[in-house]
C-alpha cells in the first residue's frame, strides 16, 4: 500500500506540479487585480444626477410599453435611470428582458445601435474620446452569465489614462462592464489563467466545467497522497543513517519533502477547496423550497405602485440633499415605494403617509420581519437585525469575484425551521432579499470560500484585511516553492523514462 501511494503522488504530482505552480502564482495575482466587473457604486458614479424636470410617469412608460405588445404584466421592476445621458424609464420582466421607455418624450428607445454605445461611453467617461470596435458576443472578459440578457455586447475604447475598454449592452445602451488595460494584462496572470479560461468557449461551458473538476480532484489525489508519503517517510523518532530525519539525500527530493511537511496540508485544502467551487454534481445546490420573494412583496410595481408624480419624488429628495441616481418602483408587504440610489449607492426608502410622501432610510425591523414570515410556509426559528457581518452575510472586496455584491448593513437574518434549516437575509435599507443558504449551502461556504480564501469575517474587517492578504501571500510562495520543487523532480523523473525508452528500442 505504500508502494501504491508513493507511485500515484510520484505519476500525479508530475502531470499536475506545472498547472499547481501557475494556481499559486494567479492566486496571489487575484488578491489585488480581479476580474472585470462593474461594481454597483462604479456604474452609479457613472450616471448623472436625476434632474426634477422629468415628465413621464411609469404609468405612461407601461403604457408605451404595453402597445409595443409588451407583457406589462410581467413586469417585475420599473427603473428610472440614464441611457446615454438621457433618463429612461427600465421596465424589467421576470424573463429577463427589459423595455427602455425614454422618461422625457414618452418614446419607446430604438434598439441601442454604435452611436448609442459611444453616447454610453461618453457618459461612462466625460470628456474622453471613444472608439467604437464592433459588437462581441463573447470574449474571455464577458463570460459573466449575468450578461446574458445584454448580449450581443458593443466593444468601445476610451482614450482615458487608463485605455479602458467598456462593454454596452445591446439590450439596453447602457455600460455593464469596464476593463483597464492593466486589469485586462494582469488577468493573463491572474484570473484568466488560475480558471484556465483559456479553454472556456462559451460561459455555459459543460467541457470547461468537467476538465476543471477533473484537473482538481487530480490535484487533490496527488497532495493528499503526497503528505501520506511524506509523514510516513518522516522520522519522528531516531533519525536516518545520514543524520537527518528525512531520507532524501539529493537536494530537491529533501526540500519536496521537507516544503511539503510544511505546506503540504494548506496545499491540499486549497486544491479540494477548488474542486469545490465547480460545485461538482450540484452537490451544494439547495435542497428544499427557495424563499418566494413575491410572496413577501405582495404585488408587482406594473399594478402597485405610489400615486404621486415623479417630478414630486425627486424634488422631495433634492431637498433632503439627496441626489438620486436612480428612482426604483417595488412593492414591500402590499405597499409600493420607491428605492432612490445615490453615485455612491447609499439608498433612501420613498412611501407614502397618507396623502404625503416620507422619506426614509431603512424599514422598521418589526415591518421586516413581518413580511419575511410570508417567505417559507414554515415557522421562523429566530429574527435577528445584524449590525455586523456573520459567517455568511458579508463583503468582499472589489478585486474578489464578489466583490460586486451588495452587501450592506443593517441587514434582517430570518432563520426558518423548514427541513433545509433555511437562512434568509433581507437588506434593512431595500427591504430586498440578499441571500438566502440552506444547509448544504452553508457547508459548501466553508468547504470553498473559508478554506479557498479565508473570507471570515474578522480577516475582512477594516484595518485587518492586510494580515489576511499577507498570510495568504506567504503561504503562496510556500506553495510555489513546494510546486517548483516537483517541477524538477518531474522534469528529472521523465528525463530518465525517456532515455530508459529510447535504450530499450532495437
């Protein structure tokens, strides 16, 4: 048996040692340069102030929408937002498609064509000369699945400092994504290599998906087998005849096997914590019933919605010194209002109080909870308002692949006795459900993003992100160490079978 183990860490480590290597180098990449995104408060920045003059209702955009033989019905969000330095009524449906209705003429938009996506742009970049490049419906920064219902996605190049490349969609005219130069270089290094998106052809990609899996669980055999080999060779007691402990005389054999006693264990929690972000075979999917968001509204904002004008709206918040980006029309327990989001994307909550308009900055706890109780048809175990992150409700920063989840606090945790031990968090200040995790989930959390990034929440904390990174640096370059160790050894190990090969030939 340990003939066997020593043979399969020996035959593994050499097909994997290389890719381990590159892991840990766009690893540490990735602590400081993530993937293109266009974080909430990046795309809020961008917009201008909405202005009071504006004239159309939502009534009149749904009504606009409706004779262009929309389902208004359908309607799930109404948004008041610019496109093209233009403010625009969005109307989203549950299937993920949008109508843009513009919120000064009444006028349905035409299709965004290229001088709409250099309008966005511009907007996107005041005063900076844009190139358009053409459309793309997929290229290796656009494989986020969130993008789409944009796609096809106009390409246009800023002449800014920073020779930003932005993505519009074809959908709406609006900026969904923003990519320096420099983040797009680094990435080679960084996230485009450590996910091999290299071989990733679409952003459902079943091959990308299976190859990755099967490269990881190949990497988890080869360093569990390898710390197995390695304790077992290890004298914890009396030493070898050459006086040390370890039996490995030539010098990268003894610091493999010495690097690997060290950083072998965070080497294999890292590569299983791999595998398990692919999720292999849905087995951290939710098992039970999803919280039924529409439940909890208690209506669609195409039939709910507050009576008083738009222009009312914004007046009110211009004068509480509030300058909205954009106006949006939901529906919370049966009463509709309105979430208005600054550049910053700090919100205001919109309602009525009789005949008048109130503005606020979050919901009543006992409003929120309430409402929460209609989201499982099972009892509430426990309601707690958070004032601080937990274990699973938190944020990241915006070099991290969630870095544009919103996150804020105070936050409502609803913990359900239903059978999957439900978590529901719901955003005191949108009255929104973030998150919601089972308790399958909540072990996939810690099997990927506690042992992949040690993302708890004390690490995240201001002030001490920088000890987390730090740890996390050194461990890399452990890793690496152990990874170039076995490179030469690889490289020696299939030297040698070659020229044995070649001997044998007649």
């Amino acid at each position: 048996m340990r003939r066997i183990v020593y043979l399969v860490h020996r035959w593994t480590g050499i097909a994997m040692c290389a890719l381990v290597a590159l892991w840990f180098v766009s690893g540490v990449v990735m602590l400081f340069v993530g993937y293109p995104k266009l974080t909430p408060a990046e795309r809020l920045a961008a917009l201008p102030p909405l202005a009071v003059g504006v004239t159309t209702e939502p009534a009149q955009a749904l009504a606009a929408s409706r004779a262009a033989g929309a389902n208004v019905a359908a309607v799930s969000t109404i948004t008041l937002t610019a496109i093209g330095a233009r403010p625009h009524y969005q109307l989203l449906a549950q299937d993920g498609r949008t109508t843009q209705v513009d919120a000064i003429t009444g006028a349905l938009a035409h299709q965004p064509d290229a001088q709409a996506a250099l309008a966005a742009a511009r907007m996107f970049r005041p005063g900076v000369a844009a190139h358009y490049t053409g459309l793309v419906e997929e290229d290796r920064w656009t494989h986020s699945r969130g993008l789409n219902p944009h796609r096809p996605l106009h390409v246009v190049e800023l002449d800014d400092d920073a020779a930003t490349r932005v993505y519009v969609s074809s959908a709406t005219g609006q900026v969904m994504l923003d990519a320096p130069r420099a983040e797009r270089y680094w990435n080679f290094a960084g996230a485009w290599l450590h996910w091999l998106y290299l071989l990733r052809q679409q952003n459902t990609d079943p091959v990308w998906t299976w190859i990755l899996i099967g490269l990881a669980a190949v990497g988890t055999l080869s360093a569990v087998t390898g710390m197995v080999n390695g304790v077992q060779r290890w004298r914890f007691r009396g030493r070898y005849k050459s006086g040390a402990r370890t039996p490995y005389r030539e010098l990268a054999m003894r610091w493999h096997h010495l690097l690997g006693l060290v950083f072998g264990v965070v080497l294999c929690t890292w590569i299983f914590s791999g595998l398990m972000s692919m999720n292999p075979l849905g087995v951290f999917d939710a098992r039970g019933a999803k919280p039924d968001a529409g439940a909890m509204q208690g209506g669609s904002p195409a039939s709910v919605r507050l009576p008083q004008p738009v222009a009312q709206v914004l007046a009110l918040l211009h004068a509480q010194s509030f300058a909205p980006r954009e106006l949006e029309w939901r529906v919370f327990d049966g009463a509709p209002f309105i979430v208005a989001r600054d550049g910053s994307n700090d919100t205001r909550i919109v309602q009525a109080d009789g005949e008048r308009l109130v503005v606020a900055r979050q919901w009543p706890q006992a409003r929120l909870a309430a409402a929460a109780r209609k989201l499982l048809a099972y009892p509430v175990q426990s309601v707690e308002l958070l004032s601080a992150p937990d274990a699973y409700y938190y944020r990241r920063g915006d070099a991290s692949m969630y870095g544009g989840n919103e996150r804020r606090l105070p936050a409502l945790r609803v913990v359900f006795d239903d059978p999957g031990r439900t978590w529901v968090y719901l955003d005191a200040a949108t009255g929104q459900v973030v998150l919601s995790v089972d308790s399958t989930q909540r072990i996939g959390r810690w099997l990927f993003n506690f042992l992949h990034s040690w993302d708890l929440p004390a690490l995240l904390a201001p002030g001490q992100g920088w000890v987390r990174v730090a740890v996390l640096v050194v461990l890399s370059l452990g890793g690496l160490l152990l990874s170039a160790t076995a490179i030469v050894i690889a490289v020696r190990r299939v030297r040698r079978v070659v020229l044995v090969s070649r001997a044998e030939i007649p």
